[in-house]
C-alpha cells in the first residue's frame, strides 16, 4: 500500500524501505501500481546524469510517455533549481487525489499537493510507463 512507503527515511542511493532516495521510493511506488520501472545508479546529487536520463536516449528507451493528466502510477518530474530550468532533479508518483509521494533530503517519505503553488511550479511533466 502507498501509506507503507510515508515516513521512510531518505538515503541517497537507498532502495529498500530502511531509506531510499526519489528514484528508490518512485520504483517502490509505482509497483503498487503494477509499473515495473527499471533501477539506474546515479546519485540524485547528480544533477547533469539524471538529467541525461530523463531528456537523452535512455528514457527512449526506457519507454515513457508523456501525458496531460496524471493516473494513479504515473511519475512527475520536476526542477528544483530555477537557475537550471528545465533540468529535472527530482521525482515523484501520483498517488490520487491530487496529490503525489516524494523524498527529500533531509525529509521523510511523504505527500504534497500537485496543486499546491509550490510544487506545481516544480513539476516539469508527466510521464507514464509503458513498457
């Protein structure tokens, strides 16, 4: 269930429920939703690999489509750093309701509004694994 995944601790790099960094807790989320994503190894400090993920060949190949609206599952990638527009550092799952689960450093797992101002400022797209 998606309620198990809040309050786990971050930890860059962490892909069990003891911590885990966003990509960890996206993975851990979007199997609750039957979307079997695969793992990469980039520390989520690293701005310009995760970058090249997501805006290169490998998210081609890793077969995401972009989508208007968010289902269930489906991941949001976001911006954190206004200097660097564009540039997605960070992840997230819709979860419903309008709302996604994300972590952070120095943060617990948790949820936040998409449409709070803060956060609907970040998110940069959607995208739905399809395979």
């Amino acid at each position: 269930m998606i309620s198990d995944l809040i309050g786990i601790p971050f930890a860059d790099g962490g892909r069990d429920r003891k911590a885990m960094d966003c990509w960890g807790l996206a993975m851990a989320a979007m199997r609750e939703y039957g979307r079997n994503v695969p793992d990469f190894s980039v520390s989520c400090f690293d701005t310009l690999s995760i970058y090249a993920i997501y805006d290169g060949q490998r998210k081609a190949q890793w077969a995401w489509k972009a989508v208007d609206a968010p289902v269930e599952g489906d991941l949001a990638v976001m911006c954190l750093d206004p200097s660097l527009p564009g540039f997605v550092q960070h992840v997230g799952v819709y979860v419903g309701n309008s709302r996604m689960i994300h972590t952070m450093a120095k943060r617990n797992s948790h949820l936040v509004r998409i449409d709070d101002p803060y956060w609907s400022r970040k998110i940069q797209n959607w995208y739905r694994w399809v395979g």
